[in-house]
C-alpha cells in the first residue's frame, strides 16, 4: 500500500517541511516509506504544506490519492499541532488508515 | 422570511424596548431620534441592497444550514470566494452610505464564535456549538441585525481584570444559577448597538486561569431587561437637530457607538457559548478581531471612494481640477484607497479552511491590512482638505444661505466656478467636512486608528506571524552562512 508525499510550492512555509517528512520516514516501518514518485496512484497521500492556506490542496491533487492527510503549517486535517509532535500524529494517523484497510 | 424589507428592519426595530440615554436624557424612540436616525438608515441599507438585483450577488448568500438565501450579513464564510465577496460587499456600502454601516461586527463574530465553539466542544466536550447553530439558524431565518459586543472598558490596563479595584470594569459572570448566568460589566464603544436586534458578547482578551470568570461569551437580546446604553456624542452631533439639510453634511446617513452597561443581566445557558474556558478565549479574540480588520479593507474603501469623489467635485467646483498638481494629489488618494482594498482582498483570497468548516482570512495579512487603515485614511483625509482649501471650516450656514437678505451675498462671495451652483459648492465641502471632521470622521479617522485594535495589537500580531526566523535563514542561504 502506497504512501505519498506532495508538497506545495513552500513560498513562505512557518514549518520545516522537508524536516517534517523526515521524521515521518523514521517513524514509519521500514516497508511503508513514503515516496514522492507521482507516475502511480497513492493508497494514502500526505499533503505537505507549509501554511495554513495549503494552497496545493486542491481537485487535480486530491485525485491522485484515496485517503489524504492534510499539513497546512502547524496543523493537520485542519487541528493545531505543536511543530514538534506533527510527525507522530501523522504516523498514528497512515498507521491507522492501513489498519482499516487491511481490517 | 429569510431576507427583511428595509422596512420591516425598521418596524422590528420599533417593538423593541430599548433603554437608551442620550445627552443626559431617556431616549424613548431611538429610531425616529434624529441624532440616532441617520445610524439606522445606514444599516437599514444592508435590508435594501440586499433587494436590489443590481446588487443582491454582493449583498446575499445561500445559508449552508438551509440551503435559503440570506443577507451576507447573516452568513458563515463557505470559501475564499464568499470572503473576498465579504470586502467588496462592505465596499459597496461604505460608497452607498458614506458612513459607517454597523452591521459588520455581527458578520464578523458569528465567523469566529462558529469555529471556536467547535473546536471547544471537541476538545472539552461542551456542548456550545449546538446552542450557537440553533441561534444561527434564527438570526439568519429573520435576518438579524447583531452587535458583536468584544471591548471592555478595562480600566487600568496595567493590571488584568480580577485585579482591577473595580471588577466590573470587565465583563463578567457573577453568579452560576441553574437556568443561567447573570452576567455584569460594560462594552465600550458598541457599534449600531441601538440598531441591532441581538447582542452577541465576547471576552475582550485573553485570560488566565485566575480570570475565568471574565472568559465569557453568549447572545442575548438587545433590549433584554438588565441592559442600557448611553450614546457616544459625535463631533458636530447637534448640527442634526437643526432643520437644514447642508450642515450636516450627510443627512441620510451616519454611524453610532454607546456604552453597553450590564446590570445583573440574566442569560439563560442556551444563548451561553463560553463560560470559564479561559484557555479558548485568545482563539475567539484572535478570529474576531482578524475577520475585523479584513473588514476595515472593504468599509473603509468605500468611504474613501466617496471622499476622494467629493474632493475631485470640489477641485472641479474651484475651476482648479487641470492643475496637475490637484491631478497628483487625486491620483495619490486613489493610490492609498486602492492599497487598502487590495490588503482586503489579498487577506481574503489566502483565507483557509477551519475545523468546523467556515472559512478564515490570512491572520497576517488582515493585521497588515488593518495596520494601513491606522494610517492610509488620515493621508487621505489630509489630501481631501488641502484640496477643498479652507472654506469648508469657515464658510456661512445654511440658515445664512437661505436669509433672505444676506442670502445674496453668501451667493455672490462663496461662488467658486461661474456655471455651478454656490449651493452645490457649500454641499460638497460639507460632506468633505462631515467625513474628515464631523460626525462621519468617527468612522473614518478615529474608527480608522482604533476600532478592530489600536495599531499597537496590529504589530503584536505581525510580530507573531512574521516568520522572522525563516527570513533569517533565508539570508544566511544567500550569504553562504553555514551555522
């Protein structure tokens, strides 16, 4: 199952985007790795954005995964965040969508 | 009904009983006051334009509750098309009224308290959202006018509100009863407060743990037993009980503010949206005051677009408007008008989503936006005056116009251009003079500097959202810094 990473433009990001991915890849296990590789359909798609405009959230970027968790600066799937425990909700959340899957 | 005729508005307004005091005395109809009334025509034009087919795609939208169509007034911001429609709506009032219109502080509190109380409710399990989408659902059915009430008097400012030796210099909860809360205090300079149906009140800043009691929000009917209001006296206020029309400068239309006194109102918990979650109640200031400050792109706009006519009609009414240095000075009105509305638009354009689905403006580029409204307005102001030249503050009354004596010199000695009117000339100086100085400069200069925050929480706030340590290492990337 794919997981991807898209990220916006990164014009005046108030987080450390390549940072934050990152971390994500640490604490994911070592099968579910995220790639950046857009030639394939994503199972699960993490849109990395550096503000809370998340302007790379939109139609044409939705369709190119089934579920996306959304990074709009210190927020994820529009909840704030502390910069320094983002990752671990992220990973918590991709962990859980694979479960409901495999379930 | 989801959409009032203008004069329902007004006939709404007349049921309600309303406790005002006005230069020391009971006032007993405020709508037909005529001091109060040129307050009320204004919002009485947010129930008329939104009539109007030439202008109803501004001045409405569809209810995502019910799916009718509503005053915009009245809505919950869906996309960043509705927020950026929001700034060209108030535009348009601003150029229709020349004034302030009031209704704006409803719009903007509704917005904020709807996404807060969300996301109190998920976080604390409350049960706030609830009781604040069954008010929604009536504000918008009758097409409310709501004053969103923020500002307490506050006293020492050095100190926070429970330590202040009166403790009613914020407002407060004084007493938890079983049905409801009874709440005393004050609002300061409350906005169309005598022109609304509803109030809706919220904490005024940030509290601690300490002030609780003071982190406070809830709705209750304007003309509520247990609430009275004393009437802000406005530069030149009196000229409106004369019986000219040209004095006054605006004679349809103006703005209000009063003072909101709390005397041991009873709130019921339906109509309570917050009440001790001190730890939510920056977020609910932060977003009102950011909404409101996107707001001053629009209103302020249109106001300036009036004034920066007016000051083109008096040049031309001078026999001077070919002179190129009035053209420049015009033409820099026009500049500063413009880099107001574009500050309204780009904070509304980069709006995003919030958790519980309505939209927020960019926080930073509404304080940017509202940080040129302290200043933008009184260069305008000064450009519009030196182009009118001195005759607007020292020119004959009307009552000397019309005499039937030295109405003929008054004709002859203030006539500028040979073709118009000394009539007209006299008009339009005093609408100049009503804006930068009379009882519209209210809006225009001192709501300018003040309302939505005094210039200093701008910068607080810019401060914050800056990003300044992202701009430094930007700067170390480009001199080759390596840490």
């Amino acid at each position: 199952m794919v997981t991807g990473i898209k990220y916006c433009g990164g014009c005046n990001p108030l987080i450390d985007r390549p940072g934050l991915v990152k971390k994500i890849e640490k604490l994911l296990p070592g099968n579910c790795s995220p790639v950046e590789d857009l030639s394939t359909k994503w199972e699960i798609g993490v849109l990395v954005c550096g503000c809370p405009i998340a302007c790379a959230d939109r139609p044409s970027i939705r369709r190119m995964a089934r579920h996306w968790i959304r990074v709009g600066g210190a927020t994820v799937d529009l909840e704030s965040v502390h910069e320094d425990e983002m990752a671990g909700v992220i990973v918590k959340k991709i962990l859980e969508l694979k479960k409901r899957k495999i379930d | 009904m989801a959409l009032k005729t203008p004069e329902q508005y007004e006939e709404s307004l007349r049921k309600l009983a309303f406790k005002v005091y006005l230069m020391g005395e009971r006032v007993e109809n405020p709508v037909d006051h005529p001091i109060i009334r040129p307050s009320m025509n204004s919002v009485k034009m947010t129930y008329a334009l939104a009539q109007d087919p030439r202008h109803e795609d501004l001045m409405t939208a569809t209810s995502h509750l019910t799916g009718k169509k509503i005053n915009r007034f009245c809505h919950i911001h869906q996309n960043t098309e509705d927020l950026v429609k929001k700034v060209k709506m108030q535009r348009l009032m601003g150029q229709k009224t020349g004034a302030c219109f009031q209704r704006c502080v409803g719009m903007d509190a509704i917005n904020a308290v709807d996404s807060v109380t969300f996301e109190m409710d998920k976080k604390l399990g409350t049960r706030y959202r609830e009781r604040f989408l069954k008010f929604l659902r009536m504000m918008q059915e009758e097409d409310l006018t709501v004053d969103g009430a923020m500002t307490d008097p506050k006293g020492d400012r050095s100190l926070p509100p429970s330590k202040q030796a009166d403790p009613d210099l914020y407002t407060r909860v004084v007493e938890k009863k079983k049905d409801g809360i009874i709440v005393r205090g004050a609002k300061a300079h409350q906005t169309g407060a005598i022109n609304s149906h509803w109030i809706l009140v919220m904490p005024t800043s940030t509290m601690t743990k300490e002030d609780a009691d003071y982190a406070l929000s809830f709705v209750a009917p304007a003309d509520a037993e247990g609430i009275f209001y004393i009437y802000g006296r406005q530069s030149c206020d009196t000229r409106k009980l004369e019986a000219g029309q040209i004095d006054v400068g605006n004679k349809e239309f103006g703005g209000h503010e009063a003072l909101m006194v709390f005397d041991n109102l009873f709130v019921p918990w339906e109509n309570v949206f917050m009440c001790g979650e001190y730890e939510f109640s920056g977020a609910l200031v932060e977003r009102f005051a950011g909404y409101h400050r996107q707001s001053y792109g629009g209103c302020k706009v249109g106001v300036g677009d009036v004034l920066i006519g007016a000051a083109a009609l008096a040049a031309d009414y001078n026999g001077v408007s070919k002179a190129s240095h009035i053209r420049d000075k015009l033409i820099e009105m026009m500049h500063l008008n413009e880099t107001l509305y574009a500050c309204g638009i780009a904070c509304s354009a980069e709006g995003h989503p919030t958790a519980s689905g309505n939209y927020l403006i960019d926080l930073l580029l509404a304080n940017v936006c509202k940080q040129n409204v302290t200043r933008l307005p009184y260069e305008i102001a000064r450009l519009a005056e030196d182009i009118a030249g001195g005759l607007m503050v020292t020119m004959a009354s009307e009552q000397d116009l019309r005499h039937p004596e030295i109405g003929k010199v008054v004709e002859k000695y203030f006539k500028g251009v040979a073709s118009v009117p000394t009539e007209h000339r006299c008009r339009i100086l005093r609408l100049i003079e009503n804006i930068t100085l009379g009882t519209a400069a209210v809006g225009y200069r001192t709501e300018s500097m003040h309302g939505a925050g005094s210039p200093q929480a701008q910068r607080i706030m810019i401060s914050r959202q800056g990003n300044l340590d992202y701009k430094k290492k930007l700067a170390k990337e480009i001199a080759g810094i390596k840490d």
